[in-house]
C-alpha cells in the first residue's frame, strides 16, 4: 500500500479552494491513514484551522521545511 491515499499540490489550487480540497481530501480519509500536502510556503495557518476544527483528530509531520518547498504528512488518528 502506498504511504498516501492523496497527494495535494496546493499551488495548483486556485486560492479559493485550496483549503476545501484539503479539509475534503482529509475527510475522506479512513483512520490510520495519511495524505501528502505539498505547499510553496510554510502552511502553518492551515495547521491552526485544523486545530481549531479537528482537534484531537490529526497528525501533522514536516518531512520538509522549505524554503521553496514544504511536504506535510496529515494523518488521520484512530
């Protein structure tokens, strides 16, 4: 099985979806599972939302920190 059931490129998302697709992409994913976001800044208010919304429901993990490009592996907990 491959270690991301969905891989987002957020840059090639207009603005005004780019969080729709992810929090979407993110719902659908079953326990246990992961997603890959790929982001040209750093996508920390991103975090906060998920925070503020799906608290307790996540895993966030830098697998790269810039400074062109940020790879994020968002896990869906159990």
């Amino acid at each position: 099985m491959d270690q991301f059931r969905t891989i987002i490129k957020a840059p090639e998302y207009p603005p005004q979806l780019k969080h729709k697709v992810i929090f979407e992409s993110f719902d659908q994913l079953a326990p246990g599972e992961a997603m890959l976001l790929i982001n040209d800044h750093d996508p920390r208010p991103l975090r906060y939302q998920f925070e503020a919304t799906r608290s307790g429901q996540f895993s966030w993990e830098y697998l790269e920190q810039g400074p062109e490009t940020f790879r994020v592996k968002i896990g869906k907990l159990d």
